[in-house]
C-alpha cells in the first residue's frame, strides 16, 4: 500500500508539472519557428489556437532565385535526419526542412495528426515563406505527406520525389486500413498508458516513440493515396531500397505502375537509404539530376508517358493482395512471434489473413507451427536454467507456480512422453508440465517429436477453423469499420475468452472448474465484499449526514480499541477483556522477538496449561482468518511463528462444533439479545480408493465451489487417493472464504444460551455490539450455554448467518440493515452518555496504521500477558 501511495503521488506531481510548466525545446541551429493556424484533416481547427512549426530554410549563397525544394522527414525520425540529403542538395536548391508538427522542435500536441492534416500545415507553411511552387521530396511517413500535398493542392507542386515512401494502404503492414488502423489504435493506447501512467515529469514527451508518432499512423488514412498517385501529371521519381523492410519493394513498384510518366530507381540498402552518410550519394545524385531536369522542364509527365505503361496503369489491372517477398517474410515472422503473446490469436490471425486473401494457408500454419514449437521449448530452457527454487521469484511467481510444477514433475514421472502430447489439449497443465520436463532435465531429443506431434495437431486445426469463420469475421469487419479498434479488442476478448471456454470443456476437470465458477458468480454468498456492502455503506453515510457526525459508528464499542472494533483491534486485549468469564479458550500473547525464543515461550505455555497439539496460532491483529494456523507438530508452529513476525496469540485448540452468536445491547438496556447465530460447518470429502484428492474435491458439489482455493491449498497432496470411507477435512477453520459452510442457527436460540451469552457480555465492560465464535462439544451442549469463547469481534463483524446457501441477497441485505441500526442506536445512546467519537482524521490513521508494522519495541499492553481457561 505505501507504495502504491508513493507512486500516485509521484504520478499526480508529474500530470502536475506536465501541465503547468510544459515548455518547447529552444529551435536548433539555423531553425525559424513559424506559427500557424491548426488544422484538421478537413480544415482549420480554430479553437486549438496556434502550432508553432519548426523550420530550416537553406538558401544557396548569392543565388534566392534558385528552385525550392521542400524536405518532408518521416516517423518518428525528424528533419535533422535528412541532414546528409540535406548537405548534399544546398548548393542547387533552396531547400526548406521543417519538423512536422507533433515531431522534433515543432508544438507536439496537435488536434490531427494525420497526414492530410500535415499536407495543410506544408501548404500553410509556404504561403507564410512566399512560396508559390515547390519541388517536394518525401521521405517514409513523408512521402505520404507530399502525395496528399499533390492532391490536394496540384498548382503548388512542381514534381514530386518519392524516397523509400509509404503510399498505398493495400502495401502497408497487413494491407487493410481497418485492421492496420486497429493496431495503430493497440500501439496508440499502450504508448498513451506508458506516458500518462508512468511518472516521467515531461521527459517521455520528447522521447521520439511517444503518442504523437503513434497519432501520426492512428490519424492517418492511406486509402486516398491511390487516388492521388492516380491523378497526379506531374514529374516523379521513386527511390528506393530493394532490401527495404518497413516499406517492401513492392509498393515502390506499384507506385511506378500507377503512375506511368514515373522514374524508378531500385537501389541496394533498406529503409535507412538516406541516413548512412556514406551510401547517401546514390540516393542525392538521382534527386539531384531529376530535380534539375523537372526545373527546366525535361522531365516526363503522364500527358508523355509510354502508351505501355498508361495502359498497365488501369484500375482493371491492379494486382492480387497476396502478401509477397519482404512483407511476407515480415508477417510470417511476426506470427510466429506473435504465438509467445497469445498462441490462440495468433493462429486466429493467421487464419483470417488466409481467409482474406493475404496468406497461404501453408506458410501461415507453418509460421505458427514454428512459434509453438519454439515457445514449447523455451518453456523446458525455463526449467532448465532457472529450477524449482527460481520460481518463488518474481516475476517466475507469476508464470507458473512452483506446486503446479511440482505436480507436473509427477505426472511426468508417470506418464513421460503422453503427457507432452496431451497437456497441449488440458487447460492449465501445459506450463507448468514443459516447465517441469526442464526442471527433470528429460532429454530433448526424446521429446522434440512429441512437441512437433502436439503442435502439428493443434495449429491446424485452430488455424482452419479461423479460416473457414473467417469470410463471415470480414464482412462484419467492414461493415462496421469505425469501430474496428473496438472489434479487434473484441475480437480478442472473444479469443481468449472463447478459447478458454472450449479447452475447459474439453475436460472433466475444466467443466467442474467452470462449474465452480459458475457458482461463485451466480450465488452471492462467494460475492466480494465490494458487490454485497453497497446498501450499507450508503446507510452508514446517510446516517452520519443526518446526525452530521460522519464517524458515529467509532462510539459503538467504547470498550474495544480506539475504534469499537472498526479496524486494528487487538485480540489479546479483547480476550483480556473476557477473562473473568471464565469461558475463554486458554491463550497466551507472543510478542515479536527471535523465532526461538517464542518457540520456547509456546512449550511454557503448553507445559503450565497441559495441552497437547494441535494448538492455534494467530496474529494478534487480523481478519478474516488470515495468518490463522492449527499447528499439530513443533516443526508446524516453527514455520508458523517464522511466517508472522508480529504480535502472536497462542491458544488451545478446543474440538467440537463451531458457532457464530451475533449479540447486541443498547447501553441503558437491562439486558441485551441475540441477533443471530451462524452455525459452522467444516467441509469434507470421502474417499472411495479410486478417486485422486483434486477429483473428490471437484466432484463434491459444494466443495467444487471453493475449488480453486482447495486446489492451491492442498497442492502438494492433489495426486493422494484416499482409501474407501476415509474422511479428508478441507476446512478447519470457521471461515468462509476458507471454505467453511455457514448456516442459519438462529432456531437453535435457547433461553440458557441467552442467559450465558449475556453473563459473558456483562463482563466486558464497554461491549455493547459484535459477534463471539465460539466451540462447543455438541449443539446440545451449545444450547445448554457450555461453550468456550475462542474470539470475539466488534463493530465490523457481521451476522454471518446471512450466508445460508439458503438466504436471498434481499434477507442478507435486510439483515445486515438491521445490524447496523442497532448499531446507530447504541451509538446515540453512548454519544449521549459522553462517549467521544474519533475525528474523521483519527478514523483515516486508524485505517491507514492497520496494517501490519514492522516488529520492534512495543508500548506494554494492559495485563494480557497469560489467561488461563
């Protein structure tokens, strides 16, 4: 929690600072900043007030008439990384150079981002220079900037000059604007979380793979582009690499199709043409030559073009979308990269891309097949290099847990090579079980063929299935295209869920666990306390509101803590406080020091009350049974003791029966009553000697509901078969979110249990409200009022009787409205008598210092420090 509270505070000062003191980068040498009005894709966008742009404006000595050539970098990269095209053209041509906005030195919050919105501001920009015509290069991400200048303003562009650009969106990563524009939208919100969530004070604002960049590809639409490179007359010539990897080779031809008076020229490198200063040349030197020759008007334009090439420029001759050379090799190798994210949605990728058209159904399963197969081996490199002890680190902890894998080192004993095979189809086993064939270190060479088996049988399968659902996945894609960033998201919810959802069916298991889930959800008695308190704590708030006393609740128990048992009382004390009853089991408070000494002072204990294990352990301050332990043996209470370094309460185990007894007493009140009593069942199973220890625990119907915490509990002892009628205890303590089953008991309400209660309560001066758990011998015994205390809670106890598998939400919610109208009550009566309330400051730090502290010095309590039953 402490830290937790330090990083929101960290994150809120840096909102802070990036609000308030936002400041733009001094101009680098030679750059003039310009402001502009700000645009959209559509216009201008006056209320976003002004865009200062960045610029460089070069021109060549003794020469201001010499041609302009405007240079549009691309993203994230910005001008100063066309600096060595930039040397190299100088001496020709005027050159202007700006950062675009959202890049480099220019404002990087912009309402539009895209590349038509960028086309307004070069336009803008010019008109602010005097510059009527210019020649425009454009590298990448800026091609598709001069291409939507040339559109959109044809007078003003004298030749365009293509440079490793981006162009159509049919050669774009996947080759769909809705799908593409989808993981624009993913990569949008992971660099928006890592910004606005990380304390950076304003230095990730600048980094250069930031939200801008990523604005830049979500903003932008490339489907107009065909129409601009369709219509455009003018000179063009293309450069680019022919190892290129971000924009294939092949958009650089379709580029020169569709544009017939265009001049290609392939040369050897990739995207980073223009960056390497010594491979620069070859790519100034053709710019160079055309830009001179469209300046005197030699250059080819389409009313010119070879016939040839006009006709292969038809739209009837556009080429099938199939995936080829360098963007397939790319494709495939994010798919299978892709598989170590999320094996089911890579292979339902892969499959909707076969189904649109894009891929093979063979390199696409093979591609996932390859991932599989790699992330299956990784996973038994993991257990090789890390080991079992590595596995209680974080972040190891998260992955797998180390008695999953115990359990599967087991399984693997047993079954060996099957298992491989089959935990591919299990839900929840193939981890741990590839985990633990590293940790056994089985031999590889054995197994890789059971692992290539598992994944030739699966990646098909799953990848087929996505291909034959795909056609109806598409028409709906498109039909609802706005929305594709919410259906891809959507999609993947789906895929996981969907996925999940099949495996666990697939098995026994899984539909059991399904079924226990089921349960959970559907039965408010396993509802988190989130879900169910909403009616009372808006009683609580209205109440305070009334008596304009927020924390009127604090003046309930006057006699238990600070708070009346709201939060942080001790047990020890509480206990203290009924010993004259002589019905509390016998205890002893430990307080922190060395592991040994408090084992020896647990023996003294022991010894001077002739008690024998089991024995119960507790932390002094706790709830809902957390730190809770039954040690039966020396080494249990050892383990206990070294596992809670606070303040422990020692106290005898007292067998029987177990019950909650809900009482409560107004102050002035000759005597009080019983609210309700919540009779606690244990839970067990039965062995029939056939049966594992987890199939009894899933196949008991109302075991199956806890089953996830009965699984991590008893994991090292799933794989036990118990023989034929022997009783296995899942629960011995009377929790429920321990698995202990509560009932209704308040029909077994006696008139000697009332009297006995009430003789108990009376002892305990400033008690007025709360709830004993108690144990009995028998519920005869119980109804007779012979019973031992083993510990009682104050004011945020609760009448757990409403938990009866039995009882609506509505009882649960009328009983517990109920309960806390008493309270009120007795808390007007004690307000009335002089009790103080805490402030609404006090009642936070109680909060906030209820959690556990680390051990040293303590103020001596009140004298707690034996109570012998």
């Amino acid at each position: 929690m402490k830290r937790w509270l330090v990083y929101l505070a960290l994150l809120g000062l840096s909102w802070l600072v990036r609000r308030e003191w936002t400041w733009e980068p001094a101009p680098q040498v030679g750059q003039e900043i310009v402001w502009l009005e700000a645009f959209s894709a559509d216009g201008p966008a006056p209320r976003a007030g002004k865009v200062r742009v960045a610029v460089r404006v070069l021109t060549p000595p003794g020469r201001p008439e010499a041609p302009t050539v405007v240079l549009l970098h691309g993203s994230p990269v910005v001008s100063v990384a066309l600096a060595p095209l930039v040397e190299r053209l100088r001496g020709d041509f005027r050159l202007v150079v700006p950062d675009l906005p959202g890049f480099g030195r220019s404002s990087l919050r912009v309402p539009d981002y895209s590349l038509h919105a960028q086309a307004r501001y070069v336009r803008a920009l010019l008109d602010r220079l005097g510059v009527a015509r210019a020649h425009v290069v454009g590298y990448s991400m800026g091609g598709g900037v001069a291409l939507a200048l040339a559109d959109a303003a044809p007078e003003r562009v004298k030749s365009l000059t293509l440079v490793s650009s981006i162009g159509l969106q049919e050669q774009e990563l996947l080759g769909d604007y809705d799908l593409n524009h989808a993981l624009h939208g993913l990569q949008l919100a992971l660099l928006w979380g890592l910004q606005e969530l990380t304390p950076h004070f304003g230095l990730l604002d600048w980094f250069p793979v930031n939200t801008s960049y990523a604005r830049n590809f979500y903003d932008s639409d490339q489907r107009p582009l065909r129409a601009a490179l369709e219509h455009w007359a003018g000179p063009m010539l293309i450069v680019h690499g022919d190892a290129d990897a971000l924009v294939p080779v092949s958009a650089a031809r379709e580029h020169a199709r569709l544009v017939p008076q265009s001049e290609l020229r392939l040369l050897p490198g990739g995207h980073d043409l223009v960056f390497a200063r010594e491979g620069v040349e070859t790519v100034a030197a053709p710019v160079r030559a055309f830009l001179q020759a469209a300046e005197l008007g030699r250059s080819v334009t389409r009313s010119n073009a070879e016939p040839g090439r006009v006709a292969a420029a038809r739209p009837d001759a556009r080429p099938e979308p199939m995936l080829a050379g360098t963007r397939l090799v790319w494709v495939l190798a994010l798919l299978a990269l892709a598989t170590l994210a999320s094996e089911d949605l890579a292979c339902v990728a892969a499959g909707l891309l076969v189904a649109k058209g894009s891929l093979g159904f063979l390199p696409a399963t093979a591609a996932c097949f390859a991932g599989l197969l790699a992330g299956d081996l990784l996973l038994v490199l993991l257990g090789r290099t890390v080991g079992r002890r590595s596995l209680r680190a974080w972040p190891l902890r998260w992955i797998v847990s180390p008695e999953a894998v115990e359990r599967a080192e087991r399984w693997f004993a047993e079954r060996g090579a099957r298992l491989i095979f089959l935990s591919r189809f299990m839900p929840g086993t193939r981890l741990p079980t590839y985990v633990a064939a590293g940790v056994l270190r089985a031999p590889l060479g054995r197994f890789v063929a059971w692992f290539a088996l598992a994944c030739a049988v699966w990646t098909p399968l799953l990848v087929g299935l996505s291909v034959a659902s795909g056609g109806v996945i598409w028409a709906w894609w498109h039909r609802y295209e706005d929305a594709a960033v919410w259906l891809l998201l959507a999609l993947i919810a789906g895929v996981w869920g969907g996925g999940a959802l099949l495996r666990a069916l697939a098995t026994w298991r899984g539909r059991r666990r399904l079924l226990g889930r089921w349960r959970r959800l559907t039965r408010w008695e396993f509802w988190p306390m989130w879900a169910v308190y909403p009616p009372v704590v808006a009683y609580i708030v209205a109440h305070g509101l009334r008596t304009r006393c927020l924390t009127w609740f604090t003046a309930v128990n006057p006699g238990i803590g600070a708070g009346g048992g709201l939060v942080g009382e001790s047990k020890s004390e509480i206990l203290h406080g009924l010993n004259p009853s002589g019905v509390v089991a016998a205890w002893t408070r430990l307080a922190p020091g060395a592991p040994a000494e408090r084992v020896a002072a647990v023996r003294r204990f022991m010894d001077e009350q002739r008690l024998d294990y089991p024995i119960v352990l507790k932390p002094d301050v706790g709830e809902r049974g957390t730190g809770v332990v039954i040690a039966r043996t020396a080494e249990a209470v050892e383990a206990a003791l070294r596992a809670e370094a606070q303040a422990v309460i020692v106290q005898a185990y007292v067998p029987g029966v177990e019950f909650g007894v809900f009482y409560h007493r107004r102050p002035a009140a000759a005597r009080g009553d019983i609210l309700a009593v919540t009779d606690k069942r244990m839970v067990a199973v039965t062995g029939d000697g056939v049966r594992t220890l987890e199939e009894l625990v899933l196949g008991d119907e109302r075991a199956v509901c806890m089953a996830p915490f009965f699984l991590r509990t008893f994991a090292h002892r799933l794989d036990h078969v118990p023989a034929a009628g022997e009783s296995e205890p899942l629960t011995e303590l009377g929790t429920h979110c321990r698995g202990a089953v509560f009932l209704d008991g308040t029909s077994l309400v006696t008139p000697r249990l009332i009297a006995e209660v009430e003789r108990v309560s009376r002892v305990f001066e400033g008690f007025y409200f709360g709830r004993y758990d108690v144990r009995a011998e028998s519920v005869a015994a119980f109804q007779r009022g012979e019973f031992k205390v083993i510990e009682l809670n104050g004011l945020t106890s609760e009448a757990t009787s409403i938990y009866d598998p039995r009882h609506s939400l509505w009882f649960g919610w009328r009983l517990l409205l109920r309960q806390w109208r008493i309270a009120a009550q007795i808390a007007a009566e004690n307000r009335a008598r002089g009790v103080r309330v805490l402030t609404a400051r006090e009642t936070l730090a109680l909060w906030r210092h209820a959690r556990p502290q680390p051990p040293g010095p303590e103020p001596a309590p009140r004298d707690v420090a034996r109570v012998t039953a």
